[in-house]
C-alpha cells in the first residue's frame, strides 16, 4: 500500500525546513530554498532548488517531489507552474503568530507528527505566554525597519512579538498590511516625530548599519539615536513566519526590551 505521508517534500522557503528538521522529518525533504540557513547542516545535505521568486523548474520536476510548501502570494506563478506540471503544491499565506502556529500543525500533521508537532507549539506558546506576564514599569515605543530605502516597518507577526516581548511597535497601523510596499513610510521624519525609544534593523538580504541609521538627517534627537539604543536581529531569526521567529526571534527581542526597561525604563 502507497505511504500516505508525502516521501519527497521541496521546501520553497526556510521556515518549513526548520520545521521538518525539528520534527525529525529531514530525510523527507528533497530539495530546499538557497536562503536557507537554519539548520546550517540543511544547505550541506539537501539540494537548493529555488531563491523566494524563481525556481529552477527543470530540478524540482527531476527531483520528483510528491509535495511542494510554498510562502505567500510572492510565489504564486512558481506555485502555478509547478501545478500545471501535475506536482502538489501547499502555499501557505501566514501573516500572524496565531496563523504560523496554524501553519506548524498543519505541516505536522502531513507528515504524520500531529501528536509531535502540537507538544512543541505547545511549548513555544507557553513560553511567549511567559514572555508576555513579565511586566515593565515603562514600555519602549520600538521602531523595527525591515528595509532601509525606502523604510519598510515590522510586518504583522514581527510587531506581534515586539509587543508580547515587552515593546510597543511604533507603527501597528502598518503591521496590518501584508505587502512590503504597503508598509512603506513614504515620510522618513513620522519615525522621528514617533520618538522611537529603540530602533531594530533587519533589513532582509544585506547587513544592517546602524551607524547609517545614527547618521539620518534630522535623527540625532531621536531617543534611540541618542541613548545608542540601535540593534540588528538576522532576518533568518525574526523574518522567517516559522519556529525561528517564535524562538530565537522574540528571545532576542525580550533581551533587547529587558535591557532597555532597567537602563532607560
């Protein structure tokens, strides 16, 4: 009798890898995203078969993949392309911490670790439980830019975590909007005029300045910019809609918002 469980999975994107290799499923996993770098050892055993918006159409269908996980509408023609070519294809489209967790049990339960996979979101969700019970006596207004030019602010699970990590995001209006070019700050000088207390780069694809954040027009009075409040987080830990965020992502914000509470709180 034919497997029920996919045997020979592509992942489009980093955060599914994760996931796989967490739950260890990594021997399912065929081909991968050249993003990908948690874990390290996936870009050594697995073949990179696609970026975020191309794909090498030739590979995944020679790798003869029994399913496909994809990210958002970004990699809606790749999905398209891979359908037409008679392969299943899961596109997921989460945007929240409440919908990646959606996203971590629906993948468990593909392969056959239901039960594995809803005891570890259990214990992520408690320990975002535990991060969001620790109280402060002044919560830090944080600006989170994902891109520098033009500034693109904290998508919607990123502004989630700042605020279970003790923070309040400074722009939640934009949080809600799913596109990048959506959450654009077509004003540069709103962030200013926001007074953020602590500003996080993680501009995904090239290394963060903060030294060229500091050095803005018009931010020397900024509070972050002043009291040397500027950060980066790796966008693998903290823009990935995946385990990472959850964990590493948000334990490097609560440290950054901890310190912050009893040095400027």
């Amino acid at each position: 009798m034919k497997s029920l469980v996919p045997q020979r999975i592509i992942c489009m994107t980093e955060e599914t890898t994760e996931w796989l290799y967490l739950l260890g499923q990594s021997h399912r996993i065929v081909g991968i995203s050249g993003y990908t770098v948690r874990p390290a050892r996936a870009r050594q055993e697995k073949p990179r078969v696609s970026a975020f918006l191309s794909a090498k159409m030739d590979k995944i269908l020679a790798l003869e993949p029994d399913c496909v996980f994809g990210f958002s509408d970004l990699q809606a023609d790749i999905a398209s392309a891979l359908i037409r070519a008679g392969v299943q294809v899961t596109v997921f489209n989460q945007r929240s911490v409440d919908e990646i967790f959606s996203m971590l049990y629906q993948v468990a339960a593909m392969v056959g670790e239901a039960a594995q996979g809803l005891q570890r979101i259990e214990t992520m969700q408690h320990h975002l439980h535990t991060l969001k019970t620790q109280t402060f006596a002044k919560r830090p207004k944080v600006y989170f830019e994902e891109w520098d030019e033009p500034p693109i602010s904290a998508i919607r699970w990123v502004s989630e975590l700042i605020q279970i990590a003790g923070g309040d995001d400074c722009f939640p209006e934009l949080a809600l909007q799913s596109m990048g070019k959506d959450r654009i700050i077509a004003d540069p000088m709103e962030i200013v005029r926001r007074s953020p207390d602590i500003i996080i780069g993680s501009w995904c694809g090239k290394k963060f300045r903060p030294e060229k954040v500091a050095a803005r027009k018009g931010w020397g009075e900024v509070p972050a910019v002043k009291n040397a409040q500027i950060f980066e987080i790796k966008s693998a830990d903290i823009l990935q809609p995946g385990p990472a965020a959850l964990t590493d992502g948000v334990n490097q914000l609560h440290r950054i918002i901890d310190h912050w509470a009893h040095t400027h709180g």
